[in-house]
C-alpha cells in the first residue's frame, strides 16, 4: 500500500544518508562510514503563545561572570578613592609662629619649620659636606636653591586673609637652617605691610601644602609676638576654612586668626 511505502522510503533515506523527515541537517564522522543527523534547536515555549523563551545552557556561567566584573569594579573604585589618601604625606613639618607689629600694624612674622628625622637626614647627608652639624654660607645657599626655592611658586605653602581678601605671598627674607637634635630647622621672614586703623582687622593665617606632599603641623601650640605688641590689642583664635579645602576635598586647613585693635 502507499502507507508501507512511505514508511519504507523514509527508513531507506535513513541508513543511506542519515536523512530523516523533520532534520534539517546531517554530517558524517571523521571515518565518513556513518552519518548522524543533527536536529534543529527548538526554542521552549511559554504558556502564552505569543512568547518564546530561548534556553540558554550557558546561563549560570554568564550570571558568574556578571557578579565577578561588578566585584571587581568595586574594588578598583574603592582602591582609587582610598589610595590618594595612603600614599601621602612624605615629609612632616612642625611650624612656629612669630607676628612682627609696629606701631602702623603689622610688618610681616616669622615661621620656623622643623623636619622630621627622615627629610632631615637627607638635608644633613646632601648638603653639610664638611660633616661639622652646621651648614656654612656656601652650603645654606645650596640648601636654599635645593630644597626651597621650588614651593616659591605654590606661595611658600603660606596663604594670608584680611577681611576676606587674599594678601598674595610672593617674597621671603632672611632665610636660615640649622641643625639641633638632628633635625633640620628652617626660619624665614614672610614680609607684609598691613595698616591698621582705629577699628580692629582680622588677620588670617594659614600654612599647608595643597598636594599634601608635606604634612605641616599647623597652627602651632603658641602664637609669639615681637616688634612693638605694647600698642595693640591683640587677640587669637584657630579657625577652620572649608571653602579652601585641598585634597580632593579630603583636607580642611585650620589657620590662625588675628584680631588686632589700636590701645
């Protein structure tokens, strides 16, 4: 009958060829002595006959991978942010402070800057080449021009207010190192000339290094005063500024702030 050679036909095509009704597909072995026939993928179906839902066998590994890359971008970030903060400051400096008045207001002060072991070590090694514990004419100059000059363009790490506006520090004097315990100490002279009249002004004062390369102690424990202070009043507190905050932000400088009245 037609039905027996129908079912004949295709089980023939099947052991000659590898073909089968509904494959879409045959390869051979390497031997090319078989055939095997590979069936189409047939997605899965939803409930709804409008949706098709492919199976994917591969699923756990893609949600692995998605969990690791999210780790990791956490991490990274996390070590970014944390890093800037750890990997400074290299050298310490303990500070004073010694504001100079005449009988107009106010000349300038005086700031003493005492390194730690680790920097003064090196001053010490580079530049007293005699080995005496004290640096001579020749080699202050060398320790000026070596390890001074440079912060000229950053304002020596000093930065002055009056009445909220910024006084620009662009000069130092007298400046000197010497070496006690140690450590080497330096003192400069910050010239100003600020008048002051009958009513009080406020001074601020603020010393830090902005790329938090140098840690400065400051303010100092005391504030001194030279000069002519007999006529004035003279009043001080800490204060901190935040709208000069450095260091990404991390950092907020705490400045000296003078009030000064004539007597």
């Amino acid at each position: 009958c037609s039905k027996c050679n129908n079912i004949a036909f295709w089980r023939t095509m099947e052991y000659v060829v590898g073909f089968k009704k509904g494959f879409r597909k045959t390869h051979y072995d390497q031997d090319k002595k078989k055939t095997k026939a590979m069936k189409p993928f047939v997605p899965k179906k939803s409930h709804s006959k409008n949706r098709v839902i492919m199976f994917k066998r591969n699923r756990p590994i893609k949600i692995l991978q998605g969990f690791l890359i999210i780790a990791f971008s956490v991490i990274l970030l996390s070590i970014l942010l944390i890093r800037p903060v750890g990997s400074h400051p290299h050298v310490f400096i303990e500070t004073g402070l010694v504001v100079k008045l005449s009988d107009e207001g106010i000349t300038g002060f005086w700031q003493h800057w005492a390194f730690d072991e680790y920097f003064s070590a090196w001053v010490i090694d580079d530049f007293d080449t005699d080995k005496d514990g004290k640096f001579s004419d020749e080699e202050l100059k060398h320790v000026y021009e070596g390890t001074f000059t440079y912060i000229k363009q950053h304002g020596y790490f000093t930065r002055v207010l009056k009445s909220d506006k910024e006084i620009p520090v662009t000069k130092i004097e007298n400046f000197s190192a010497e070496i006690k315990d140690n450590r080497v100490i330096y003192s400069f002279f910050v010239p100003l000339e600020i008048k002051i009249s009958q009513s009080a002004q406020d001074i601020i004062i603020a010393v830090y290094d902005e790329s938090f390369y140098c840690h400065i102690f400051f303010p100092p424990d005391e504030v001194g005063f030279d000069g002519n202070p007999s006529s004035w009043k003279i009043e001080y507190t800490t204060q901190e500024l935040p709208e000069f905050s450095f260091y990404f932000g991390f950092l907020i400088p705490t400045a000296v702030k003078l009030s000064i009245t004539p007597l």
